[in-house]
C-alpha cells in the first residue's frame, strides 16, 4: 500500500492508491478510521465521563487543576506526559479515577451513553462506508473503559483506544498503553493496518492538529470541522 505524508487541507485531497499491494485476489476492499472526538461526537468524552464518575463540578475543577500542575511541571521539564496535553491528561487521571471500581466506571459509561451529541454528517459517512463492504475502526484518545459503551449503537470492527489500568477489578489511575492521540494514535493504527491488511483503499476521518499524523498515512484523509 502506498502512504504519503502531505499538508492536508479540509477535504478529501488524495486519489485512490494502488501501487505494490500484490494480487487482487488477496487485497480486502478498504477500511476507514474514525477519530472520535470532534469527529463522531462534538466536544470532549473524557470530561464528561470524569463528570459522570466524581460529579461535573469536581471535574472541571480538576481539570483547571491538572491544567496548572502541568504547566508547572513542564516549566522545570518534569512534566509525566510525552507533551504538555499528554502531561496533562495523565495527572488528570491519576487524581480522578485512582481507586474507582470499574464496576462504578462502567455504570458512569452507561450514564454518558445519554449525555453526548453525535456529529451526524460523520455517523452518516462511518455507516456509508459499512453499505459499501469496509471495515470501520475507531482511533481514539479517549478511555477502553467508557468507549465500548458510547459505540454499541454502531457497526464497528475494532477500537483503539487508551488503555486504563486496572489492579483487582479497580482503576489504578495509570495508563496501561500509550496515549492513543498524535504520533501515538498513527503508529496504532499503522500496526492496525499491517496486521489486518493488505486493503484497497484506506480512509481517514479527524481534526487538526491532534489527527494530522494518522490522516498522513491513510489514501483518502478528511479534517472534520465541527461548527
């Protein structure tokens, strides 16, 4: 399969690629990621889950909390994450979700099945792409402990998510894989695709900037813009 890394601009900008995929016979017919928000839902899964969890006030308190012990840290260069976001998000989740039960998160997850607003252009394009015979992953930053639940209404072949760590049935607070965003979320999905391949085609759907490296490396990237 042929990649490209080129300046994306919000539309579908490349062609169909077909150099050096082998037999016909053995390509599947495509596969398309989607991020997941601001691509499929509007806002951010993560806050509203934490609210569900500790209650919505706590959370954005948190949040503006996490947001100063980062910039702290990272103006000494000690900083937990693998960028300032990245460093944020991670002193986010240890102070909030460090000794909930996953029974508690999964029943905060089932709650927030009712709270987020679907992008209905992009759920329109994931369910197109299901009509017309490709596989469907979601590429996310978001958590494997609430994702499965937002996604059950729809037709999805695989997740990848951020992965929580769990210690006798209770969230540690610690990631247990990467941060799938940025660079992260690119080589995920690039092993996705090496392991699951070859295909057709390969689609991608995100916003800029976080998704710009994973649209970098599919056939046919879109930037969704939310207004």
């Amino acid at each position: 399969m042929q990649t490209s890394a080129i300046p994306i601009p919000d539309v579908i900008v490349s062609s169909p690629s077909t150099g050096g995929i082998g037999p016909l016979a053995s390509i599947a017919p495509g596969v398309a990621f989607f991020d997941f928000d601001g691509t499929l839902i509007h806002g951010d899964s993560l806050l509203m889950f934490i609210g569900e969890v500790i209650g919505r006030n706590r959370a954005r308190l948190a949040f503006l909390d996490a947001l100063r012990s980062g910039l702290h840290r990272h103006a000494r260069g000690r900083g937990p994450g693998v960028d300032f976001p990245g460093s944020v998000k991670t002193i986010l989740l240890r102070r909030t979700l460090r000794g909930v039960p996953v029974a508690d998160a999964l029943a905060a997850a089932e709650r927030l099945v009712h709270r987020i607003r679907w992008h209905a252009p992009l759920v329109e394009t994931l369910k197109m792409h299901r009509r017309e015979g490709r596989r469907v992953v979601v590429a996310t930053g978001a958590l494997d402990v609430y994702m499965p639940a937002l996604l059950r209404g729809l037709d999805v072949d695989d997740l990848l998510a951020t992965g929580m760590e769990v210690e006798d049935g209770t969230l540690t607070g610690r990631l247990c894989t990467g941060n799938c965003v940025r660079l992260d979320k690119q080589e995920r999905v690039r092993g996705w695709i090496a392991a699951n391949g070859p295909f057709g085609e390969t689609w991608g759907y995100g916003n800029r900037p976080s998704d710009l490296p994973m649209l970098s490396i599919v056939d046919r990237p879109t930037v969704v813009k939310i207004r």
